[in-house]
C-alpha cells in the first residue's frame, strides 16, 4: 500500500542513522505537561499542554531545552491535544489556528537547532542532533473524556469521520517541516486504519510512528487485539515505527515482545511513571508497582527485548531521561 518517495525515504533514512549513532537505539523525550506544570503552567483545561502555546510558548521551548540538556535524541511537540476544532472553540480564528500548530513545529525546532549550535562547540560525541516528532493526539485526545484510553468513540464516528478530523491538522504540522509525525494513545483499529489510509491519500514526505496504550498489557484498549492493529500497519510504508506509549511500564517488556513477532518496523516505548490518570477525577493515582521507580533498569530490559526508541511519556521528568539516556548509551 502506498509508494515511499524520495523525501520518505531520506527523512526514514534520517532516523536509522539517528538510532545507529545512538548505539542502537535512540532516546524519546519525556512528560511534556509533567514538566511544564514544575514550571508553574496551568493547563487544567481541555486543550492540556497546548494551552501553553497560547498563554506560555516560551516555557514549551525551556522544556524541550531540558529535555534536550537531558540527551534527548527525539522531541515530541506540544501538539497533542492542539486540534483545530479545540482551538476555534475557544474563539480563535483558522487563521490562529493553524499559526499555533505551526508554532509548535517550530519550538521543537527553534530549541534543537539552537541547542545543537551551543553544544557542537563545547562538546564531542556526547550528544546526538536530535529530531522533532511533531505530536498528533488521537480523536478521543480531542474529546478530553478519557476515550484515548477506552476506543469507545460511539456508533457515529466513523472512518471518514476521523480521516476528516485528522486531515487539516496533519497538513498544517507537515508544512511547518518536522521530522517525524508521531500518532499518540490511539486506542483502535479503526483510527488506525484512518491514519494509514490517510497519509497514503496526502502522500506525505514525512515518516510516522503510530503509538497505542494498553489497559491490560496485552490488547489495545478497545479489546482489539495488536495482530489487528499491525496488520494494518505493516501495510504502509509511511508508517516506519509502532509502539506504545502512555501505558504502565510494568506491561512494556511483554508488549515489546509481541510487537517483535507482529512487525518489523521499529519498536517505539515511552511508558508513563507507572501512575494512573483517574479520567473522570482528572487526577493521577499513585502506582501499583514498585518495580515501576527503576525505570533505567526496565528501558535496558526493553531495548535487549527489541525496542529501538525508548522514552517516557505522562509523570516522566527530564531527570528520568537523563537516566535512560545514559544508561542505554554507555559503552560496553
């Protein structure tokens, strides 16, 4: 399904040699909203971290900076939960719209751009030129009811429903020039379908990764099975990596495993801390693990399993990445 043109095929190139420079495999950037709460952002609100591209872009662009101090390889924008119906119904015009979305392209680039001149002057080989994923959250991201974490979206969305609502967006993020389109917490085969249908329709030049989260460590979270969801992957040569993302790390491990026998794209982990998002109390419950605060020991055990990008996602720090970071770097 689908032709890989030249610019796919170079910007795919990119990331096998950002993995291989990295020794193999590349280090994704942590929480986004965890860090920007430290610093005093109030994002309780539907639009989440991308209300700070509104009220706070430059504490979006001081995270990706830490992250990046931290040995990020990937930053992930603050894109998530930007979506044009999210921004016009807080009266913004399409105009303002897709400047935002834009804008957070080019924080990600601003920040890594700025940060690989400082740092290729003062150091050698410790730090990669990292690239920027510019961050689509799923169709129930947009909801803000927690149906990213159920695929219970209701019998009235449908395929072309979603290819609709996902379509302006990623042709916005695709003109501002990112590096990767990383899809995020897609909880179904139907959304999955829609990406893979939709990104061959726009023939985009830019690689995608596509990310699910997990309830039960071994299904997406509307029970269907990952064999779906991946066949349906391993159709598309646009979509280059597939994983999870946002799910306890006590399932990544099991997870990676059977993502191996499933696919031969690159394997993508950025598991949350190990708290759970309480969706109706809008607060995180303490984990149930204490395996779970070890998360050096777990990302050496998930790249031995097969994973090439490895990160974290909700409740994860810079702090913690520095730790990933040097532990899957460090010479034998």
């Amino acid at each position: 399904m689908g032709i890989k043109n030249d610019a796919a095929a170079t910007a795919t190139s990119s990331l096998d040699e950002l993995i291989e420079k990295a020794g193999g495999c590349a280090v994704v950037d942590g929480g986004l909203a965890t860090q920007l709460e430290a610093h005093g952002a109030s994002i309780n609100d539907p639009l989440w971290s991308a209300l700070c591209l509104i009220n706070d872009p430059h504490l979006i662009k001081k995270v990706h900076m830490e992250y990046l101090e931290a040995g990020a390889d990937i930053l992930v924008t603050s894109s998530y939960q930007a979506t044009l119906p999210g921004f016009l119904s807080r009266g913004l015009s399409i105009e303002e719209a897709e400047t935002l979305l834009r804008k957070s392209v080019s924080l990600a680039t601003e920040a890594r751009d700025e940060f690989w001149y400082l740092i290729s002057k003062a150091t050698e080989g410790e730090y990669n030129r990292a690239l920027v994923a510019a961050s689509i959250g799923s169709y129930g991201a947009y909801l803000a009811d927690g149906s990213e974490y159920s695929g219970n979206y209701g019998p009235n969305v449908s395929l072309e429903k979603l290819k609709d609502f996902h379509r302006r967006r990623l042709q916005v993020l695709v003109q501002a020039c990112p590096d990767l389109l990383a899809f995020e917490t897609i909880p179904n085969k139907l959304e999955t379908q829609a990406i893979v249908e939709l990104l061959e329709e726009e023939n985009f030049s830019v690689p995608s990764w596509i990310c699910y989260s997990s309830l039960d460590g071994d299904s997406a979270p509307s029970g269907e099975s990952f064999e779906e969801c991946l066949d349906i992957i391993n159709k598309s040569n646009q979509v280059v990596a597939a994983g999870i993302n946002c799910a306890p790390p006590r399932f990544i491990d099991g997870l990676v495993q059977k993502f191996k026998q499933l696919t031969d794209k690159v394997i993508v982990v950025y598991p949350n801390s190990g708290e759970r998002w309480d969706a109706r109390a809008k607060k995180w419950l303490p984990s149930e693990c204490s395996e779970e605060n070890d998360l050096v020991v777990l990302a050496r055990r998930w790249q031995d399993s097969g994973a090439r990008l490895i990160g974290g996602c909700c409740r994860t720090s810079p702090a913690a990445i520095q730790a990933i970071s040097k532990a899957l770097k460090a010479k034998p």
